[in-house]
C-alpha cells in the first residue's frame, strides 16, 4: 500500500466533517438523534391545550350538543362561548364540563337534572358555595378579587341570582328595553341595572322616584358608576376610596384645592346630599336654610325655627350670598361670598 501523499491527508478530516454535519442534519429533520430526547415544543404545546374530551368521566362537549343543541345555539354567541371555543387552557378546553362537571354518569343515566355534577339555580342540589366555585375558578380576579368575605357573598347569594349565561331573554317595550340596551338575546345579567340591584334594595328604589334624583331613570348613570357588586375594600363597596374621591369622579369642579375650605364639604359630600334621591333642590338631606343651620349657631344670623312657607324662609336661602359654598379661591372668599 502507497503511504497517503500530504494532499490527501488534509482532505481527509474535511471529508470526514461533512459527513458528520450532514448525519447530525438528517437525524433533526427526521426522527430524534436518540430516544432520550422528547417531543418537539410545538408538540407539547399542542398535548397541553388539547381537551380532556372524552377521558376518564369527560364526554367532551360534542357529546352534550347531541341534545342540548339549543342551548349551544345560544351560548356560542356569548362571550364565553367565543372564548372556550377558542380554548386557552386545559379547563376552557372542556367546555360544557369545565362548569357542570364531568358529564359520564349523566349520560349514561339518559339524561336528567340530578345526574349532572353541578347545576345552577334555585332548584339546583349544590349549595350556593358549590356553585360559586364553579364561576370562580376563571372568574376570581379583576373586579371579584374582593368578592370572598364582601356583603353579597357573606349573605349567601349566588352568581346565578344576577348573572344568566344560557337563558334566552325577550326585553319588552318598556324602560328596560332603551337605545343603549345591546340588540342581542345574549347578556351577561338577567335585567339592566338598576333594575337588577333594586330587585333587592327597595330603599334605593323609592329614593329613585323622589324628584331630585341622580339621573339613573334617564339611564345616564346605573349602580355600577360607584359601587362594585362583587366586593371592594372602601365602605360600601365604592369604586374609590372615599365617598368624595367617588363623587369628585364626576364632579369635577367640586374637587379644589381651594384657598378657603369649607371643613363639611372637605370631609364628606353625604353631610349635605343624599347621593340616590330627594325631595329637596340638589339632592340636599333638608332644605335650605336647615341644611346650614344644622351646623351653625344663630350668630349674626337669626336661625330660629320657621315653617317653610314663612315669609321669614321665602327666597332666603344660604347661598343666595354664599354662592361658593363648597369653597373659594378668592382672596377675599373666607365666608365663600365670592
């Protein structure tokens, strides 16, 4: 054998790379390099979205259309339905069962409300607790962060005594039926507010009717504007954290800070109003000259007791002269003449 020439001998290792390169190219194309390697990423994301569907006692929701098909036709236009059906994790993957509960038994009993693990409404066998974990477990953050310990849920209500997800609704010809009512049979609410909240708080819906009213009947405002239902860690489950910050919302030009404070009016909008009805001027708890009077003395004023038809009390009101009653800027507005 002819001993290899110095040509040959630098070839060789570059014959013998590309060999290497091109096996290592071939095994990623195909098959894993070894059997120790695991599925591809695109692989595990697709196993880790994919439904339990008909595993263990899952049916999958196909199964539950076969008759419940009007149900679907409703739910699929909701906004859950838009969202399970575009599934983003393993529970919305479930659909129908991600809320009931696996659907096995009830199938194999042919159907019937008791054989469905968790149902909602008042006839429903699961408690209140039962059925407010089912919303929870996708619903528990944003505005329900403080629902566990908050008024509706320490008196036992239950996400279904406002809420409707399937439930076809015929909206009358009435004041629940109003141009920024949605054109759809599909809500999250089984009526508009303040229809709903005042199904409870009767309080509130004679206040309503009073003539110096927020303009809630006029649909400008609803319950909602400053209150959150599911809970909030400021008194009365306000939005903000005080009765003022609340009102200052909207009310804008109250809000200051002024070169001469009137302390009330600092302190809490509800010393002088009553935020959801009267039968006074300006949603005031009394009339003037008695809103001002239950604060000041009869000093170089006389502040006597009169009816209010005494002429002593016609046109005489308080901000008749103190016209900036919730506070001045003027530097001559100490007594918020000006």
């Amino acid at each position: 054998m002819k001993p290899a020439t110095p040509l040959q001998l630098i070839a060789l290792p570059l014959i013998l790379g590309c060999a290497a390169v091109l096996a290592f190219a071939g095994a990623g194309a195909g098959q894993p390099a070894n059997k120790e390697a695991g599925p591809a990423p695109a692989q595990e994301k697709a196993k880790a979205a994919a439904p339990a569907g008909a595993d263990g006692d899952y049916v999958g929701s196909d199964t539950c259309i076969t008759c419940h098909e009007d149900q679907q036709r409703r739910f699929k236009n909701t906004i859950m339905g838009k969202v399970m059906a575009n599934s983003r994790t393993p529970l919305e993957a479930r659909g129908c069962e991600a809320c009931h509960g696996p659907g096995k038994a009830h199938v194999e009993a042919g159907g019937g409300k008791e054989t469905i693990p968790v149902r909602f409404g008042r006839d429903s066998k699961n408690s209140v607790a039962e059925q407010n974990d089912a919303c929870l477990s996708c619903h528990a953050r944003g505005n329900r962060l403080f629902w566990k310990g908050s008024p509706h849920d320490s008196r036992g209500m239950a996400c279904v005594d406002c809420h409707q997800v399937k439930q076809e609704l015929h909206v009358a010809l009435s004041s629940d039926g109003r141009y920024n009512a949605p054109l759809s049979e599909n809500r999250g609410v089984k009526k508009s507010q303040p229809e709903l909240c005042l199904q409870c708080h009767q309080m509130r819906r004679a206040q309503l009717q009073r003539s110096s009213h927020m303009p809630y009947r006029e649909g400008k405002v609803t319950c909602t504007s400053c209150h959150n239902p599911h809970g909030s860690p400021n008194p009365k489950q306000l939005l903000q954290s005080t009765t003022n910050e609340n009102c200052l919302s909207c009310h804008t030009e109250r809000r200051g800070p002024f070169l001469w404070e009137h302390p009330p009016v600092m302190e809490n909008c509800a010393n002088c109003h009553e935020p959801h009805g009267t039968s006074n001027p300006q949603l005031l708890k009394v009339r003037m000259p008695r809103v001002c009077d239950s604060c000041h003395v009869a000093t170089r004023h006389p502040t006597q007791a009169q009816p209010l038809g005494s002429i002593k009390n016609f046109n005489r009101g308080c901000t008749n002269c103190h016209s900036a009653i919730h506070g001045s800027n003027h530097p001559s507005g100490d007594k918020f003449l000006r």
